[in-house]
C-alpha cells in the first residue's frame, strides 16, 4: 500500500458530455415522474436541466413533458 493521497475528485477523470448528460437526466426523470402531471413534470425537468448545468431551449422541456406527463 502506498502513502499516496487523491486529492481531486475521482470523477474529473470520466467527463460525460451534455448529450450524455441529457440522457442521463432524461433516464432519471422517466423513473421518477413520468405519468405525472404536467406541472410537476415540468417542474421536475426543469430543475434538474438546471442542477446539471444543461441549457436547454424551451421547445427540448415542452418535449420531454409531453413525452413524460401521464
């Protein structure tokens, strides 16, 4: 065993890119809110578009609600 430390974080070796990421966001938000309502959809997408850092255009979020919105 070595003496040797990480001192930056592990994942800034795996940078996923924004298609990557919207996909990953897009995965997530179909377990947790698809057939909700469209409020909370949107709500939802929204917030987590924003958490991740993706700008997305308002045409990408009316799309995933309608796909998403029960």
């Amino acid at each position: 065993m070595t003496d040797e430390t990480q001192d930056e974080p592990g994942l800034e070796q795996n940078v996923a890119s924004e298609e990557d990421r919207l996909n990953g966001v897009i995965a997530q938000l179909r377990a947790d809110v698809s057939g909700e309502d469209a409020a909370t959809v949107e709500t939802a997408v929204r917030r987590r578009l924003d958490d991740t850092g993706i700008d997305a255009s308002d045409d990408l979020v009316r799309r995933l609600v309608a796909e998403l919105a029960g």
